[in-house]
C-alpha cells in the first residue's frame, strides 16, 4: 500500500503488541552496508559458480564456504602454544594448506584490516555486516600476501590472498578468527 518509485522496494517494520517501534533500532552498533545492484548480481553470479563447481555441499547453514582447503591443525580454544610452549588461548582456527594455496572470501563484505602484525603476519579483515541477523568479521593471517584493498567489496568465494606463513609460524596454514556481534566466535561453528 506504500508508493514505490522503483521496479521494487523494501518496506520493514517493527511492531510491539499494537505499537510501532522503529526497525533500525534492532542495528544498533553495526554499520549498515547497502549491496548495490551491481554488487548484488555479482554475488548471484558468483552463487551460481559455486553451484556448477559443485560447492553446495561445503556451504555452511550459515551460508559460508570455507576459505581453503586443508586440515585443520589447531582448533579454537585453550592450548600449548607451538612456539613458547605456554598454556594459553588460540583464538583461530588453523587450516594447513600448502604455501600458495588460494585463499577465498568466506562471504561477501568489504575489506576493512590489511597489514603486517608480528605475531600474525599478512593480516586481513573482512566485514561481512550482518549474517543470519549477527555482524560477523572474518580475519585471515599469516598470508604470502593479498590483491585486495582497504574498502573493496568482495563476494563470497572471491580470491583475497594466498596462504603463507608470515609472523609467528609453524608452518603453511590459515590462521582464520570471526567475531561475531564484537565477541571472538569458533570459526569451525561457522565453515562447513
């Protein structure tokens, strides 16, 4: 019943009981990313890639599709650290892969963190806005390096880097951390 000057429009309310509430006040503290027509074909094309490559089956619930394929040699959690030997948290999921290995977007966002950490190495971070009603970031380390920008938009399964082992490293793997809503989340929780 609204006027709609385009070929098709969004019209989100919230409503309590018999009173309107205004919907925005549900994104409180996350930014608000608008994916433009352009980007938006992209990513459909790109879903439909994935499809024909046969990924369907390593897409998570949420939607996300791991960023390389390997193994997983640390989980998430507490453990001896490989280098000091202290008890402490890893706060990351890692994903061995050899040197070089292609290393994609878990989902669509924008670039928002690419630089060198000690520890780290190669960092990038990724804000993927709002996924299943949560802000999620996805963080990929200790890459030979990667061929996005700060600000470019990627779509899911996008090639942002390769992996490598810059930093505080082992060995060749992904060092993979989400946040979800601003609070470190399992990643395995996450990836197929």
């Amino acid at each position: 019943g609204h006027p709609c000057p385009l070929e098709a429009c969004l019209h989100w309310g919230l409503q309590e009981g018999d009173t309107y509430l205004d919907p925005l006040t549900l994104l409180v503290g996350n930014p608000i990313r608008l994916i433009g027509a352009a980007s938006f074909e992209a990513t459909q094309e790109r879903a439909a890639q994935l499809r024909a490559l046969g990924l369907d089956g390593r897409v998570s619930a949420a939607g996300l599709i791991s960023p390389v394929t390997g193994v997983i040699t640390s989980e998430y959690g507490m453990r001896v650290h490989p280098l000091s030997g202290a008890w402490r948290f890893h706060d990351g999921l890692d994903i061995g892969a050899p040197c070089g290995a292609p290393l994609v977007a878990m989902a669509s966002g924008v670039v928002v963190e690419l630089r060198y950490h000690p520890s780290y190495g190669n960092r990038l971070g990724i804000d993927h806005g709002l996924v299943l009603g949560h802000s999620l970031v996805s963080s990929y380390s200790h890459a030979t390096g990667y061929i996005v920008r700060i600000g470019q938009v990627v779509v899911q399964g996008e090639l942002v880097g390769y992996v490598g082992t810059t930093g505080d490293s082992t060995g060749c793997h992904l060092h993979l951390e989400t946040t979800v809503d601003g609070v470190s989340y399992d990643p395995a929780l996450l990836i197929p």
